[in-house]
C-alpha cells in the first residue's frame, strides 16, 4: 500500500496502514498529539508502511488545551493499545508525569510509550536517564545541545550578545533559557512573551520584544523550541528582518516556513521516522521501552535561508555554505 505524505487532513482520527503481512493483526497505536498531525506524525506513519507492517493509528489531538488530558489518560486506561505516541514536551509531561512520582490516577501506565518531538526529556523528569530511562517509555530528541547550538550560532557569525524570547509558559523553553544562561551568563538578554489577563502568551507583544532586542544590542536573536513562537513565527520572524536581527532557531519552521535566517535542526520528518523504528523494536522486537536508549538523529542539517541573508547584509563564511543547506 502506498502512503503520501501528504495524503492525511490535519488530524485524522482513525488510519489503517495494512499491507501484506503474516502478522494476526494491526498493531493498534494511539497517537497523543498536541498541536495537530505535522511532519513528525508523517515520518512515524511512514516508518510503518515502508516496513510493511500493519498498523491503526487512533489519533487523539488536544489543541494545546492540557486540560483534555485526564480525559486521554482514562481512555488509554480503557482502551489499552499496544502502545501510546506521545508529541511534544508540555503533553509528555502531562500524560506520563515525572519518572518517578508517577500517580496511577492521572498518569499513563501499563502502557509501552515512545515519545517525539521533546526537549530535554531528563531535565524535564520524563526519563531518569538518556541511556536508562527508568520507565517503560522511551524517544526521541529532535534538537541539538544548547552548547551545539551556540557553537553553531557562532560559526556563522561570532557574537558576545543573543537575545531569546520565549513563552513564559513552556517548561521546554524555560529549559533552554536556563542552558543558554549557564552557558553564556550575561551574554544572554531574556525577553519573555507578553501574558495577557488570563496569563496566555501575547502575540500583540512580540514586534516588541524584537525592536527591545535590537535595541539592547543583540547580535543574534535566538528561537527555542516554542509552540507558542512556531504558531506566530511569521510575525516573529518577519519583525526581526524589519529591525536588522538575524535569527537563529533550533526547529526548522522558522527557517524553512518563515523568515529565520539559520538553525542547526533535525528535520521533523526524520525524527518521526526514527521514533517509528523504536516503536517498532517494542511491538515486532519484543524489547522493553526501559532498554531502549533516548536518542537523537546522528544527522543534523544547518540551514540557511538566503532570502533573508540577502535583506540583512548578513552572509555565511563560504566554508560554512559547503556543508550547509540553503532554503
């Protein structure tokens, strides 16, 4: 059976891949998704129809309203699957909670789970160890160390000041606000998003923040992984071209869907892919989700938007552009 890649609506709730196979049935998968089916989801399904093995993928979105949470647990709880997907840092933590408080009332358990799509899945008390996770979940990683970053950041252009707005709200970026600090100290202008009354991220707020950063002097203004900064990355990407600001990012959105100048990224596709392999180690291998190491791609690209590059004066080193990806 051939699958496009694009073949699916946003967020399909039933998909059956089932190619010829000996095995007795599908393999039944819920897919936890926090925003909506994107290019992860993709690469997951994919793995599965590329290796011909049969699968339903019950698909469950919350809409970044983690108050629908509870209701996912209890139906993982009645439905038991053969195994749980889970996208993104804030749902990981939500559904799965800390490796080890886990409370069988409001935390997903009996359950062999892979996640995708999280930053720091130790620091944020999801898995005890990359090597060890200590629990019967297991992942991937999508974006590079801080320190990677940073380095990365620098090859294109040295610089003594970033600035790196976030949404106040999201333990992921609060994470790597928190590297960069310790990494760099004062070298780091911290610009958080704007909270509204309901203490909701502000859009209205973000050309802002960018003409702060330019005016604090920045060098570079850096994107974490942010849903809230990728659902408005246009508007954020776009102000800093207007102000003369090169962004860096570490997901590929901003630079392949918006106006960023550079990032160091795992592409998205590939992360799902790679984290449909270790799904299949568990359900066709047999092997426990606490034997199966957190990883990251082997892989990195850095892409360079030259669009941007061109309006911001603002070139790569011609040793850099030998290994890098232009957009």
């Amino acid at each position: 059976m051939s699958i496009a890649r694009r073949s699916l609506l946003a967020t399909p709730a039933l998909l059956s891949i089932r190619p010829a196979s000996a095995q007795a049935r599908p393999f039944r998968i819920m897919m936890l998704l926090f925003r909506g089916w994107e290019e992860a989801c993709d690469g997951f399904r994919d793995h599965f129809a590329a290796r011909r093995i049969p699968v339903e993928l019950m698909v469950r979105d919350i809409g970044q309203d983690l108050r629908r949470v509870p209701a996912l647990v209890e139906e993982v709880r009645q439905m038991k699957p053969d195994l749980v997907y889970v996208w993104g840092t804030s749902l990981a933590m939500a559904a799965l909670g800390p490796w080890d408080a886990v409370d069988p009332a409001r935390h997903i358990t009996g359950v062999p789970v892979v996640f995708n799509i999280v930053t720091d899945p130790v620091g944020n008390r999801i898995v005890q160890s990359r090597e060890a996770p200590g629990r019967p979940v297991t992942g991937t990683e999508y974006i590079a160390p801080v320190e990677v970053q940073m380095r990365a950041m620098a090859r294109y252009r040295p610089f003594t000041r970033v600035a790196t707005t976030f949404n106040p709200n999201e333990r992921n970026s609060l994470s790597v606000v928190a590297q960069m600090k310790t990494m760099l100290g004062a070298g780091v202008i911290e610009l958080p998003v704007a909270l509204n009354e309901a203490r909701r991220p502000d859009p209205a707020s973000i050309p802002g923040i960018v003409e702060q950063a330019r005016r604090a002097g920045a060098e570079w203004l850096y994107i974490p992984p942010d849903t809230f900064l990728n659902d408005h990355r246009v508007i954020l990407t776009q102000s800093a071209l207007d102000v003369g600001l090169p962004c860096f990012s570490a997901s590929e959105r901003f630079v392949q869907f918006a106006e960023g100048l550079a990032g160091l990224v795992s592409r998205y596709y590939s992360v799902g892919a790679f984290t449909g392999f270790k799904a299949e180690q568990i359900l066709r291998g047999g092997r426990a989700p606490e034997s199966i190491p957190v990883e990251t791609l082997t892989r990195l690209s850095f892409l360079i938007r030259m669009e941007s590059a061109r309006r911001l004066q603002f070139f790569p080193p011609v040793g850099l552009l030998r290994v890098a990806e232009v957009v």
